[in-house]
C-alpha cells in the first residue's frame, strides 16, 4: 500500500493497553493498540482437496464448431481427443519432491485448444511464487506440449495462486492472506538469528514471493538498523484502527522500533500484548511467506507468539559453541512440544578462509549435533565474513549488496529448502484427516507419521473432551453415548495448526480434535470401500 501524507496524528500514538483477564496480551478492537515507553503477529504444490476435486481445473475451449448434429458430435470427439492428447503429455512431467504429475496436482488452467490451427495454450497455476523449479516445470511443458504431431505453437502462462493460508477463517483478520508463517530462533542472543531472518526474507523476495518480516523482539529490535525504509514510522489506518506496515525494496515491514519508541522498558504481560497486537491487527495483505524474528528465551513472550499464530515451519540458528548449543536444544524442544517442525539449521560464524586454509576458530559440530540428535533434515554453515556484518549495520541486507556471493548462494539454498519442506508439510496437513463417504469412516494419517488409520465418526463426536461434553470441574461426561447417532457425518474438518484439526458436525458443533487424542480413539479394521456398480 503507498503510503501518503498525513498529518502527524496517523502516526501511532502510544499508551499502553492493558491486557484481557481471560487471554493475557489480546485486546479488543475496541481497545486498540496504544504503546507508551513513558507509562509502563505452497507451497510448491496446491493442498489436495476431496477425492471428488482431484481432477486437475482445467478449462479449455475450441473455436471449430458446427451447426449439425453430427458434425457436432465429430467436433466433440476431436476436441476430446486433442485435450487428451495434451493433458497426457502434460502429465509426464513429475514433480520431484512428491513423485505426482503436474495434471492431478491440479497445476493446468485455461486449457485452450484450436487443432485446426494446431495452437495450445494454457496456465500453469503454482501455489507460490517462489517455486524453485518454475522454469523447469516451464520448459518441459513446451516441449513435451510440441512434441504433438498436430501442434504447431504452444503458448504457457506462469502463475501463482493468491496467498492461501490452510485455516485463514480461524485466524485473526491481519493474518488470514498469509500462506506461511516462518519463526527464525535461536533462544540465545548474539548468533546472527536477525541476520539470518531478514537476508532469509529478502532472498524468499527475490525467488518471486511477496514477504513480510516482524521484528518481534521488543526489548532490542534489529529491523530498524538492518534495513533502510524511507518511512521509518508505522502508521495507522483511522478507520480501520489497524497498522499499516512499512516497506523496503517490496518487502513489508513491522517493528516495535519503528513505532518512534526505541527499545520498550516494561513487564512480559505488556510485552505480550504489544507484540499480539502489532502482529495481529498490521494490514499484511497477500503474503506467501511470513518471516517473524523471534526473540531470545523460551518464556512468556514465545509461547505467546507460538499460540496466537499457527506457525507453519521453524528455522533454527546457531554457532559452533557449546553453550550455544544447549540454548538452541530447549527451543527445539519447545518448538516440538508445541507441533510445529523444524526444517533447517543454520550455522553462523563457522569458518573463515586465510592463506588457502579453512580455519574454525569456535570449534566444530554444534549444527550437526542439533540435526543429530533432533532430526532435522537440513544443516546451512554461514562465514565469517565482515561485509555479512557490516550489511546488517548498513541497513542494506548481504543478499542484496552481494547478490552472486558466497553468502547468498548460501541462502539461495536455504529458500529453496524452506519453500519445498512448507509445501511437504501444507501437503501433509491438508491431508492428515479426512472423511471417506463411501465406508462413513474418518481416515487419518498423522504428520511425520507413517501409520494410517480409520475411525467411527461416532466415535470421534463422542470422544470430544471440550467443556461442552465434560464438566471442567467434575470430569463427568455431559455428553452421552446415545446422544450421538450412529450414523452421523462429519460436515467439514479443517486443519488447526500443526497438531489438530476442527471437526463440525451437523449440530453446529465444531469439535477441536488433537491428532494426539485421535490416535489414542478406538479404530475401524477391516473396512474396504464399497464398490460403485457400472
């Protein structure tokens, strides 16, 4: 959004809120933000829907056509033949991460055929823009495409969908146009977890993605020095009392120290509330990835950040030392018991190369000791390099200065990492827990998880732990078995984060469901489904 004149009252004014008794750091719209210093928020492949939409969307028309029955009967022949013909060849081109054709990924849109003139042309709809293989996916549908013996020009249009969150309709208004949401931790100061946050970010830019950056460290905020907006102030939006983010070189920005405060002086509860806020009520807009910089520790603040938006993936940075180690093992640990994966270890201030040599000067093993013992499946190592540091103090990000350098062809690796591993979890989400009509049974498979199983949706209903079925304070069971209806259908389920998914039943009831507690329900065995007659 351009940002226009304004008098100095659209910027924020700041007095502190104080936080709602029941959810601590959320305030209403009616208590919008107010902060005061003095006084003391595609993947790669679209998410598989229902079995009866996995035919790929693609609309095609023709331009022959006749005013005889029979001839028109021919034409619908040919035309059938020819999208045929074309849908085939498309579907020779794999993906390679999951093994699936681009046509039943759903990725051919606007078929048009016009066989007489030999001319195809279509879109090829990706769920970010940021698709590390676009071009290739580009070049091989020409050419498979041309290789008809009746084609004579084949047209392909590149595209992206809109940003698409998997639970946008659970999610404060601000976040329901953001795909991803990305934390970048470290929970030990001092390893070049911002440095790695915003080059990550501008990187992600670069790739073709629309990217944000919350700087959600309050007590020091990094943005401010690291990049150089014009406008260095936030502000306002009267009408909507919402934040409007600034911007540098297309990426939109948010920062406690752009509010014109400087660094914060007050208590966690506040804090909370300030960082829920400024996260929560910013006009983002279509974002497909969202980079928060979180702040050191695993306290009150994190947690905060971690439940008040679904985060889609964690990237972890660290450095050689030990003591870092054991910092960065408690944020994983905290990011695992709160279901939300790690895809990547960075490894700052590694080596640096003198005299034909490589030398480590805080030793080695740090990051591959996280990806050891944790399991994560990516591990980057970061120079030492004073130009990386000295772009943070220039406000001009090293992926920017230096765009062919070692350290950017470093986080080009890492993008294209993070931009694959979000589409494998958004695709594993999408699909965790599903319900099957034919055999009235609720099929799930848990993320990272290779069992898959049935369940009764009776059971399901029955099983649900909410105060509406159990009494908080007795534990006895409101809900009782007859109360459900043996043949009851779920009529939406939803995915909920990265551990559980949002279950409404014809009642109106909507039944939040951990994957934890579904695989702890009695199960359906030997179940086939049942075969349709022709």
């Amino acid at each position: 959004m351009q940002i226009l004149s304004a008098p100095s009252s659209r910027y924020l004014p700041f007095e502190i809120s104080k936080p709602q008794s029941k959810q601590p750091g959320i305030s209403s719209p009616e208590k919008w933000l107010q902060i005061s210093v003095t006084n003391p928020s595609s993947s790669l492949f679209p998410p598989l829907r229902s079995s009866s939409s996995h035919k790929p969307s693609c609309c095609f028309t023709t331009r022959a056509a006749s005013t005889e029955v029979g001839a028109s009967e021919t034409s619908a022949e040919l035309r059938s033949s020819a999208e045929s013909d074309v849908l085939k060849a498309l579907s020779q081109i794999i993906d390679p991460d999951f093994g699936t054709d681009i046509v039943t990924c759903g990725f051919v849109k606007d078929l048009e055929i016009d066989e007489a003139q030999g001319k195809v042309s279509f879109r090829l709809e990706l769920t970010t823009p940021a698709c590390p293989i676009k071009d290739l996916f580009e070049k091989q549908a020409n050419e498979v495409v041309a290789g008809l013996p009746w084609v004579k020009n084949v047209s392909v249009t590149m595209s992206a969908q809109p940003a698409k969150p998997m639970y946008g309709a659970l999610l404060p208004p601000g976040l329901q146009t953001i795909s991803n949401i990305i934390a970048v931790s470290s929970c030990k100061g001092g390893v070049g977890k911002s440095t790695v946050a915003v080059n990550l970010a501008y990187t992600l830019a670069g790739m073709g993605a629309r990217v944000g950056i919350f700087d959600a460290d309050v007590y020091g905020p990094s943005l401010p020095t690291m990049v150089s907006p014009e406008n260095r102030l936030l502000e306002m939006n009267p009408e909507k009392k919402s934040i409007i983010p600034t911007e540098y070189l297309g990426v939109k920005l948010v920062s406690f120290g752009f509010a014109g405060q400087g660094r914060a002086i007050m208590r966690g509860p506040m804090v909370s509330g300030v960082i829920d806020q400024l996260l929560t009520t910013t006009e983002w807009g279509e974002l497909d990835y969202l980079i928060i910089d979180m702040p050191p520790g695993t306290g009150d603040i994190q947690l905060t950040l971690c439940q008040v938006v679904p985060l889609t993936a964690a990237v972890i940075v660290t450095t050689p030392q030990k003591l870092a180690f054991i910092d960065v093992a408690k944020g994983v640990r905290m990011f695992s018991k709160l279901k939300v994966p790690c895809v990547a270890v960075v490894e700052n201030m590694c080596h640096f190369d003198a005299d034909g040599e490589r030398y480590y000067p805080f030793g080695r093993g740090s990051g591959s000791q996280v990806v050891q013992q944790f399991g994560i499946p990516h591990l980057f190592d970061l120079p030492i390099r004073p130009t990386l540091s000295a772009s943070g103090d220039s406000g001009i990000p090293e992926v920017v200065a230096d765009p062919l350098g070692e350290v950017a062809k470093t986080f080009q690796e890492l993008g294209v990492c993070l931009v694959q591993q979000c589409a494998k979890i958004r695709q594993q989400v999408s699909t965790a827990v599903t319900y099957d009509k034919s055999i009235n049974a609720i099929k799930v498979k848990v993320p990272d998880s290779d069992e898959e199983f049935l369940l009764h949706p009776a059971t399901v209903r029955r099983n649900d732990r909410s105060a509406q079925s159990v009494d908080e304070w007795t534990g006895e069971q409101k809900l009782q078995y007859n109360d459900v209806p043996e043949d009851v259908e779920p009529e939406d389920i939803r995915p909920m984060g990265n551990y559980a998914v949002q279950i409404t039943w014809p009642d109106g009831f909507s039944q939040i469901a951990p994957y934890d507690q579904l695989q702890t329900m009695e199960r359906l065995v030997g179940v086939v489904p049942v075969s349709v007659s022709s």
